[in-house]
C-alpha cells in the first residue's frame, strides 16, 4: 500500500480474492460438510470445516491451478479430519461405509447413528491407504485422477486400493452380519 493513501489495485483484488473465496466456499462447503460429517462426530463438523477454509484462506495466493483447486482443499479436509481423530484419542482416519445403500439411506435417525457407527468400525479395519481412496473417491466424490494427485500415487494405484477396500469391506460386513444373525 502506499504511503498517504490506499492502492485502489491492491484493494480490487483483495476484493477480488474475498468474491473468489466466498464462490469457492459457496462450491464445495456443502459437499465438503457431508464428506467430513461422515468421518467425525457431529459435534466436530463445522469445527473441521471451519478449520479446512481457514487454511484455503491463509493459502489463497498458493492454490493450484483451477482443476486441481477441488482436490487440494480435500486433502486439506482430510488433513483436518486426521487431526480431529488423533485429538480425539481416534484411530486415524476411522471413516464409514458408503458403498452400501443400506446406511446411506436409512429412514430413522437412530438406524442412520447405528449404521455410521457401524461403517467406522468396519472401515477402521482398512489399511489407512485403502481408506484414503474409498474416502476420497466415494464420499468426497473425486475421480480417480483427482485422488491419485492428492495421494501422490498413480491412478492405478487407487483403482487398486479401491477394489482391495470394497472386497475387505464386503467380507467384514459379512461377517458381522452373520454374527448378529447368530447371537439372535
């Protein structure tokens, strides 16, 4: 800024910057709020997302280039969601099961607790990068292309720990199934 007065070019783009945020927040905070409500207790979710955008704030003039913007800011929220874990005494990154309609679409709030608590516990089975796939692919709907930037592998890689996350998930969901079908 200069001395005496105002930039009326620095002031245009900080405009500029807070209307670009405020498009971007406006993008993908929804998504973003269900991605990450899947993952952390209720109690914790916009405390996360807070947190997810207040680092995309401070980092603004870094961003990627526009196509990777998206990706980024989801493994900036996986980041977080990491961090809420660990203060939590949480094993990293213990996330749901979404690959099967059955949680998703539960119609009594109590049936959608009990299967969100289910998903965690079967998907903290998972080897964490098994886990950072289904998570960033199924819930926070990145292509495989995406993800595979944001885990510094190649898309191979993901498709690969894709399959290995939904065979292990469907065999242990199998098995607690055929538990509880026992215990009756």
């Amino acid at each position: 800024m200069a001395a005496g007065g105002s930039d009326a070019g620095e002031s245009d783009a900080a405009a500029g910057a807070v209307a670009a945020f405020g498009d971007l927040y406006r993008d993908l905070a929804p998504a973003l709020r269900g991605f990450i409500r899947r993952q952390v207790p209720d109690e914790q979710v916009e405390d996360v997302l807070s947190e997810v955008f207040l680092v995309v704030w401070r980092r603004w003039a870094e961003l990627p280039e526009p196509d990777r913007v998206r990706p980024w800011v989801y493994g900036v929220a996986r980041n977080k969601i990491r961090q809420a874990h660990t203060q939590r005494g949480r094993v990293a990154l213990g996330t749901e099961l979404v690959a099967a309609d059955a949680f998703v679409h539960a119609p009594d709030p109590a049936d959608a607790q009990a299967a969100d608590d289910r998903a965690r516990r079967l998907v903290a089975l998972l080897p964490e990068a098994e886990a950072d796939a289904m998570t960033l692919t199924v819930w926070g709907g990145l292509t495989s292309t995406e993800a595979a930037r944001e885990l510094g592998c190649s898309v191979t890689a993901v498709t690969s720990r894709l399959s290995r996350a939904r065979t292990r998930l469907a065999a242990a969901l199998q098995d607690e199934l055929d538990r509880e079908r026992g215990a009756r």
